[in-house]
C-alpha cells in the first residue's frame, strides 16, 4: 500500500489537499487534529512512522521555504512515542 493510500484510508476524509498540505475537511494544517487520532488508531506505530516521514518528503518540497524543522514537528515528532 503507498503511504498516499495509507493516510487516506486512514483519516476518513481529513486527508491533505496538496501543495498547501491543508485539510480537505476545512482544519487547517494538515496533520489535523483530527487526523493525528485516526492515523494513530489505523496504522501500527511502524507504519505511522514511515508514512509520516514520506510525507514531510513531499512537503518540504512541496512548502517550499519552510523552516524545516518545525516541518518535522509537524508531519513527524507527534507520532512517536
């Protein structure tokens, strides 16, 4: 399974409109809120890992000249234990 088809099967349309990596159902950056809790319910912590990271791979190309750090914060430190 693509992590593409990983965050959508897993946050029930709070998946990330791209370029703006902001949420399709209106919570603002995305990983949302609401996101974060059902990324964290549907996937093993492995999985979460590696889709998440795939992620900020896409959107530090994609947010290009954001600060990179606070980029990882938000796509992957929340995720891990």
């Amino acid at each position: 399974m693509s992590v593409h088809i990983a965050w959508l099967a897993a946050t029930g349309g709070h998946e990330p409109t791209r370029p703006e990596w902001e949420c399709a159902a209106g919570c603002g950056a995305w990983p949302c809120a609401p996101a974060k809790v059902q990324l964290v319910e549907s996937l093993q912590p492995q999985k979460l890992l590696k889709t998440m990271i795939s992620a900020y791979g896409m959107a530090r190309i994609e947010l290009d000249g954001t600060e990179l750090r606070g980029l990882w914060r938000r796509f992957v430190d929340w995720g891990q234990p």
